[in-house]
C-alpha cells in the first residue's frame, strides 16, 4: 500500500475493534506525550476529547475530528468501563519485536498521548498490580490486544484509540506427554464454545492471511487441543456471530482472543499451556470527515459469458498473488452481479472476486481478477469513485486449486 494510504486513514474512517467505554464530556484530562521508546515522556495539561459514548464491549477504536492533532494519536484505556491509569501501552512494527517503536504509561484519566510515524503498528497494552512490566504476564494482570493489528497510521493527521483490558485468565493444566497446545477460551470469564483456534508460526500476514499452521475449536467448557511440532506460535481465537470460523474481516458480534503469554513455545514430548480471554466485537458506524472522504469502487461480477454471477464477492488485496485477508470486501453482488466497495484508505489495490472466504478457493468455486490494468492493480484516491470495474470469473478446476491451497495441519478439539 503506497503512503498516500496511511494519510487519510484516522480521518475517514472509526476502526471498531478492542475497547469502548463512556469519559466525561470536556473533563480536563492528564495526558502523557510520549516519545519513542528509550527517549523519555513529558507530562503535559489538555482537555480530554469529550463526549464519546460507546457500550462497554471489547472493541477499540481510531477516531479523529475537530479535536484531533496532527500526527497525535490519544490511546485511552478501559478496565470495566472505567477509565484505567497506569497502564503500559506499547507500539511495535513487528508483533516478535523485543523492544517497542513507541511507550509509555498512561495516567489520571486512563490516556496518553503518541506521535508515531507514519506506518503500520501492533498496539497492546499492559497493567499489572505491582507495576511492574518486566516480568512475564501472570494471572491477574490485565491485558489488551488491538484487533486492528497492524493498524494504520499518518504523521499527517490524528485520532483516539481506545483499548479495554481484560483480566489474563489461569493457564488450564496439561498431561505429561504430548506435543503441542492444550488451552482455554474464556469470554466474561466462562467457558467459550465452538471458537475458532488459530496457530501461527510466522507475523508476516499480521494473522489476517491463511497461513495459519492448525486449527481447532473449543469444546462445550471452552477447552482446545492443537497437536503441534516443536516450534514457536502465536495463538488466536475467532469465532464469528454466525457461528463460521471462515477467513475474512470480523464485524460486529464476533469474538476475537489473542493468547496474553504469545508467543507459545512447543517443545518435543511436552504440552504447553493457553488461556485466552475472549472479547466481542462491538461495532460503530464510520465517521466521515469532510476533508478525508473514503472512495467507492462499484462494478460487476460476470462470468466468460458475461452474465451476472450472483452472491459473489468483490475484494481488495494489498498483494499481487492475492492471498490472506483481503484489505476490504464487499456484500454478496445482488442479482445482476453488481457490487460496491467502500475505500476509506486511498491506496493502490488488486481487486478479484469469488464466491466465499471461508479459505482457499475450492474446486467448482467462482474465482477471478481484475483485468482492466496489465499488472490487476488499480488506484484509488480521496473521495474518488470508480463505477466501471467489471469483474470475469471462472470456474475453479482441480489443478487450481491444488496450487491456491495452502499446507495446513489441523489438529482434533478436545471433545
């Protein structure tokens, strides 16, 4: 994605993904400026950008308008609805980062402020009773995890961020032989059903892509098993309102967990253990700003005849070979084959269309890219729409399918 992405991000679009929580309209607030790790913080006096009201869910979200600042991002965070102080908010490039991009501590009314530079970045945050930040999380701290990640962000605009932590539940016991990841998905603190296991070896795709090594659901007590090689992963747990466990953006209702010891390490002949406290996302209408309109593509998806396929997707990819999540998607093409997409982040994308996410095309499923570009990218800009995207689809044969599947082990839930 070019840059001219990232500058219009936090002012089109309000990104609901971990947090929520009410703070007082025009309460001055304390707020901390914060410096790239290692460098030192400044404490500073500002009103607190007032008003805003969500339900108490486990969603976070980027905001801007009149009271943002350029370049400065406010993170507010939540413990029970509550404004919660004292908590370590982290920055990083790459989730396996040892040391962060940005850090800092926020205070009084649960905020700090940041002024990274322009580019994607893993949020999480951290509060523990005893304040202290270099030892491992434990049970009874207090851990959140931005499901935006890697989230977006410009040095030329601003935005609030809001993260609600949830309590790192105890680690379920293990028996003594084995290989590989026995662990527990709690929402609220009671056992979570049928969620979506996913174990990643590597942090390329952000754990958006397919590229996940196993997967597995829980069990009736919220209990998994993932048989797994010696190795290093980063375990997260999905589960959409529908009751899929199908690759693609999450939207609203959906649980989301990400495991507060990751990354999990598997040694030969011993289980280890997981407990991830699941969060359900609560959605918020986009918020618009008139100077950072988001664009639209709208179009049509056909098949070699030309005729309309209905109950397709039309996507947009960040990369050529157009695997993993898509970056946007639209609803199902209605009856004609028509479709329209929303680009709240100008870019530069590879639009296809199938018909269904729920992994890798299959055989017999619709499949095709955009062949109005000779390299199927296609620019969006600002407020820019494009109505003359018309999308060929084919049927998938044997042989193309084999070649878009990925290597996948899946292990057996504990039932």
């Amino acid at each position: 994605m070019r840059k001219s992405g990232l500058v219009a991000l936090a002012a089109a679009v309000t990104i609901i993904w971990l947090g929520g929580a009410l703070f007082p309209a025009n309460a001055e607030a304390h707020t901390l400026a914060v410096t790239p790790a290692g460098k030192g913080v400044e404490e500073t006096f500002g009103a607190l950008a007032g008003g805003a009201t969500t339900a108490g869910g486990p969603t976070a979200r980027l905001t801007s308008g009149p009271t943002a600042v350029a370049g400065t991002y406010m993170v507010r965070t939540v413990w029970k609805d509550a404004p919660l102080p004292k908590v370590r908010v982290e920055w990083r490039r790459q989730m396996d980062d040892a040391t962060p991009a940005l850090s800092g501590d926020t205070i009084r009314f649960g905020t700090a402020n940041f002024r990274p530079a322009s580019g994607a970045y893993y949020l999480t945050a951290d509060w523990r009773p005893d304040g202290n930040f270099k030892r491992p999380r434990r049970p009874g701290d207090r851990f959140a995890w931005l499901g935006a990640n890697p989230l977006l962000v410009s040095s030329e605009v601003g935005g609030t961020i809001t993260l609600t932590l949830e309590e790192v539940p105890a680690r379920p016991s293990v028996p003594p032989a084995g290989s590989g990841i026995i662990g527990r998905v709690t929402l609220a603190g009671a056992p979570a059903a049928d969620v979506g296991i996913y174990a990643y070896a590597k942090t390329d795709s952000g754990f958006k892509g397919n590229d996940f090594q196993a997967t597995v659901r829980t069990n009736a007590k919220g209990k998994f098993t993932l048989e797994l090689p010696p190795g290093r992963y980063y375990i997260l747990a999905r589960l959409r309102s529908d009751n899929g466990v199908e690759l693609g953006p999450l939207h609203k209702g959906d649980l989301l967990g990400y495991d507060p010891g990751n990354p999990v390490v598997v040694e030969e002949g011993r289980y280890t253990a997981s407990a991830i406290p699941a969060t359900r996302l609560k959605m918020i209408k986009l918020v618009e700003s008139p100077a950072f309109r988001p664009g639209t593509i709208e179009g049509q998806i056909v098949d070699q005849a030309g005729l309309p396929v209905p109950g397709a997707y039309a996507a947009l990819y960040d990369n050529l070979r157009m695997v993993g999540r898509p970056v946007f998607r639209s609803e199902p093409a209605g009856a004609d084959g028509r479709f329209q997409l929303s680009v709240p982040v100008p870019g530069h994308y590879f639009p296809s269309a199938r018909n269904g996410y729920g992994g890798a095309p299959t055989t017999g499923g619709w499949f095709g890219a955009w062949d109005g570009a000779a390299d199927h990218a296609i620019s969006i800009k600002t407020g820019e729409s494009r109505a003359d995207v018309r999308i060929i689809v084919n049927r998938l044969s044997r042989e193309a399918e084999a070649s878009a599947q990925p290597q996948e082990n899946h292990g057996a839930a504990s039932r």
